[in-house]
C-alpha cells in the first residue's frame, strides 16, 4: 500500500504540477539555499507541463458527499456524556451558524471575542466558578462552539450557553447607547488580527492563506467588515445562535453530576470510561 502511496506521489505525469514546496527565510538565507532547492526540483521526476491538480476551489472533491453521507450514518449527531470520577466537569456544546456556501462577514470575529471574553468570562468563570469558558467560531466553517474546563456546574452551564442569544441581543442595545464600548469591542478584534508574528509563523500563514485560496481583496473586505461592525450585526449574530443547526452537546463529568442533570431535563447517552 506504501509502495502505491510512493507510486501515486511520483508519477511523472503529475508529480511537478501536484507538488507545493513553502519555504519562509530573509533573502540572505532564500539566496544561499537557491542553489540546493533549484538541484532538489530538478532531480524530480517530471516534467513542468504534466497534469495539473484538479480544481477543487470551484468543485466540490467527489469524496465529500459520501464521506458526509457516512459520517451522518455511522457518527449521527447526539448528545454525549463521558463518565469519569472526577469532581469538575468539562460542558461543551456546539452547532453551525452558518449553512455551506454562505459568506461570513467580518463582524462575526467581533460578535464572537465580545461572547468570550465578556458574557462567557462572566458567568461561566466569574459566577459559575470554572477554570475556564470561552468559545470558538471558524470563519470558515461557520462551526461554532461553547465550552468550559473544570467547571463544578453541568447543566447551569448548559443553561448559560442557551441564554448566549438573549444576552447578545440585549447587548445590542446596550452598544447602541454606547458607542465607545462598541469601539472597544472592535479594537480588541482587530488586536487579535494584528497579533505580532514570528518569521516561522509568518510564513506558515502565508501558506496557509494560499492553501485556502484567500486574496488580499477577500482579507481587506473582512478587514472593513470588522471596523464597521454595528449593533444589528450583533442581532443577527443572535439570531443565528439562537437558531444554531445542527447542534450536540458532549460533557466529561461524574456519575452525579450526569443524574442531577438528567433530574433537571438535560439526559444524554453516557459511556463509562473509567
């Protein structure tokens, strides 16, 4: 299987058109190694007018759908609980905002660090007692998750996660009457944008965004998108949250804090661990 793996890489007919070589240095560096990369492309098999990688920035990979098609059969969503002796428990529960193909706007990276470190911060970890709870939200994906760590409640914190929507929608409201804290909101989203990088990271996210097929044209539009976010955008956030697809919940907890959960409506399949 290996040797068909090999086979595969290096057919000659492909192998140039299908190979990405990414390597980050200043240009002392680029010109003193220019002599062994160009000797390492030139032993490849191959020619430079081989096949070429099909397109999947414009077609969907035929593998896809049946993957998905498997994964909803084999891995249906539900809610799960994993059975630890523990005295803490680790709540997460997550869904998707966004449906395929929709375009995320800039605002929703603000909407998303206000819900982390304002709403979550205070009542998971502040009143609730957690070590931790945050969330997360992929622009691309449109996956958006709540979670908390060694966090003595279960189902109060399941509770926070499903007011998240009304807090936000009432934050709205609070932002519209004070727009400097709007303006904070927005500069702490764009400090995360702008986090200082290292020479290593630096070309990693350059790879990256080239892997993703992402232009400086789309990054300037969710730039300004960022910068003109506005209290509705924080309704429409809500909305979605509140209207969140495709959701399931998974918690790492004890025995007890499983039965008191289940005791106050909130049951899911439990496996023993340990």
């Amino acid at each position: 299987r290996l040797e068909k793996i090999r086979d595969t890489l290096l057919e000659p007919s492909f192998v140039r058109g299908g190979m990405m070589l990414d390597i980050t240095g200043d240009k002392a560096v680029m010109d003193k190694i220019k002599p062994s990369v160009d000797s390492f492309l030139n032993a490849l098999p191959g020619d430079s007018n081989g096949k070429k990688p099909q397109d999947f920035y414009s077609r969907v990979h035929p593998w896809v759908p049946e993957a998905k098609k498997r994964m909803a059969e084999m891995v249906p969503l539900i809610d799960e609980g994993f059975v630890v002796p523990t005295q803490v428990s680790y709540v997460g529960k997550s869904g998707m905002l966004y449906e395929e193909g929709e375009r995320i706007p800039g605002s929703a990276a603000v909407i998303s660090r206000f819900l982390r470190t304002g709403y979550l911060w205070d009542h998971v970890r502040v009143m609730g007692g957690a070590y931790g709870g945050f969330c997360t939200f992929s622009p691309f994906s449109g996956f958006f998750s709540f979670l908390s760590y060694r966090d003595p409640n279960l189902d109060k914190t399941l509770d926070v996660y499903d007011a998240a929507a009304d807090a936000l929608m009432g934050a709205a409201d609070a932002l519209e009457a004070d727009p400097d804290a709007l303006a904070t909101a927005i500069i702490g989203a764009v400090g995360d944008m702008d986090g200082a990088l290292q020479p290593d990271q630096k070309g990693a996210t350059a790879f990256q965004r080239w892997l993703i097929n992402e232009s400086p044209e789309y990054r300037q539009k969710y730039r300004d998108e960022v910068l003109n976010t506005t209290p509705e955008d924080f309704r429409e956030f809500a909305r979605r949250l509140k209207e969140m697809k495709k959701t399931s919940v998974a918690v790492v907890s004890s025995k007890a804090a499983f039965e008191t959960a289940a005791q106050n409506g909130k049951e899911m399949t439990l496996t023993d661990i340990m």
